[in-house]
C-alpha cells in the first residue's frame, strides 16, 4: 500500500514537473534609432600681426599671448543628429582675482547651430581693477573670468523629442603673458529610442518536480522488493521454544497477531513458542495465540 502511494506520488510530481514548462509572454524593449547632441567651442583670437603666426590676424586657438591679442570670441557649437533644437542659454559672467570676485550680470540667447556667447571686455575689466585697487590699496596682477552657461530646449526627432538640460563653465585666464580659455567639460546628451515588443518564451521546466518525484518514486521501488518483517516474524524472533500451554491455569485466547503482540509488550513477557502458536504467562494466566486462527 505504502508503495502505490510512494509510486502514485512521484507519478504526479513528474507530470506535474513536464506541465511547468509553459509559453509565457514577455514585454521586451528594442532600440529603434538613438539620439546624440554634442556642444563644443571655439576660440577665435584677433591678433596684431607678426612673424610668429606668418602675419595672420585670427587665430583660432585655446590660448594666445596677451601682448598680441586685440580681442576675441568664444563661440559655441551643436553638433546634433536632431531634425532641429529649440530653446534657450544662458551665460552668467563673473570676475575673480586673487584677492576678490564679483558677478559681471548674465545674457541669454536663443539655440542654434553656432552661438557667440561670449566677446571680452578688456576696458571694463581694467576699469573695475583699477578703482577696486585704489580702494582696497591693492596691486591686482592677472584676472580670470568665470562663465557659467546653460543650455535649456528640446531636440526634435522622429520618434519623439528630447529634452536639453545641460551645464558647463569656461574659465578665461587674462594675463601676462597669455591668455588662457579652459573650458570645464563639453557638454553631451545621448540615448536610444525604445519600442515594447512581445516575446513569447518557454519558461522552463521546474525541476524541483522532477528532484522530489524520482526520490519518491525510488523509495516506492525500494518499497516494493524491500519486505518489512512481518508480526509473526517479530514474534517468532523474540520467542523461545516450550511445551505447550499448561491446562491448570486460566487461559486467554488472543485471536490475531497484532492484539497478542500488544499484550506481550504490555507484561514484559518472552513469548513461548509451542507447536500451535504462541503464548505468555502472567500471574497464573495463560495469554494464547494458535496458529490455525491467524489468517
């Protein structure tokens, strides 16, 4: 009985396990296109002419001799895969010196391939040292000017718009004996564009069913070939041989195995052994088992 239940079991488990390998639908993005927008400057210096530059007047160039230069601009560009860009910048300009800074205003404009952000100031920017010398009692040297930029619009694509956020600084050393344009990280805007697409996928067997129905289905095969012993057996074992019951004293008889093994138990008695069954004494009481009665 055991081993039908065992058998049974692991039957169910295993199918159970084939049935768990199923079609599921899954919701995957694909990228369709992407997108890429890339801003960069140019520094384009206007330069007294001279031998060392074979007499050309602009240069362009991050840094350039203070003694030549007449003037210059910082000049932005997009490079951008978008079908077009809208929106707006802003540049904040301050000044800073080794002893003190201060904000020089902002101005904005409007986004487009190439923007002029930024033309130096040079008679401002010595008139604004030398009356803060005068009245700090200072001698200021080189000056730098601080730009801080933001690009705020949409690029404008096919497959939707994205969104322009983006900062970034240009610091401007003005000096002897050059002057120097650092610009603090070109600003960059990448990505894809995505689609949900459906899938279907098998989602794979769970083997657990599998694990857990062969070890039943083991044990139910052990089961099989593998006999417990049975009452008789056990009782056989723990008797010894003797005569037959004593007709003197009071007899009990026990009609099958499982209730005269109980009672065996219950006293603590060894089971004597006779030609028709089994039995035990007990202050004077003779509890019996024949054999012709068991089935």
């Amino acid at each position: 009985m055991i081993a039908i239940i065992l058998i049974g079991s692991a039957i169910f488990l295993i199918y159970s396990g084939i049935k768990s390998n199923h079609e599921i639908t899954l919701s995957k993005s694909v990228p369709i296109s992407s997108y890429y927008t890339n801003i960069y400057y140019i520094t384009l210096f206007n330069i007294n002419k001279t031998i060392l530059f074979d007499n050309r007047t602009t240069i362009i160039a991050n840094s350039m001799f203070y003694i030549l230069t007449k003037n210059f601009t910082v000049t932005a560009i997009i490079n951008s895969t978008a079908n077009s860009i809208n929106g707006t910048y802003t540049v904040n300009e301050s000044i800073k010196t080794d002893y003190w800074s201060k904000s020089l205003g902002s101005s904005e404009g409007v986004l487009k391939k190439e923007m002029t952000i930024f033309i130096p100031n040079f008679n401002y920017y010595e008139k604004l040292i030398n009356i803060t010398d005068k009245q700090l009692q200072i001698q200021t040297g080189g000056y730098t000017i601080i730009l801080n930029i933001s690009f705020n619009g949409i690029m404008s694509y096919p497959y939707g718009n994205i969104p322009v956020n983006a900062n970034n600084s240009i610091l401007i050393y003005i000096g002897y004996p050059n002057i120097t344009v650092n610009v603090v990280n070109d600003p960059k805007i990448s990505g894809n564009f995505y689609k949900q697409v459906y899938v279907n996928l098998e989602s794979g067997y769970n083997y657990a069913y599998f694990y857990f129905g062969g070890f039943l289905l083991l044990l139910g095969i052990a089961a099989v070939f593998i006999r417990l012993p049975s009452i008789y057996d056990v009782i056989r074992r723990q008797s010894v041989r003797g005569p037959s019951p004593p007709s003197s004293n009071m007899l009990i008889e026990i009609n099958n195995l499982e209730d005269f093994l109980r009672v065996v138990k219950q006293y603590g008695k060894v089971p004597i052994a006779f030609d028709n069954g089994f039995y035990i004494i007990d202050n004077d009481v003779v509890y019996v088992y024949y054999n012709k009665k068991s089935n």
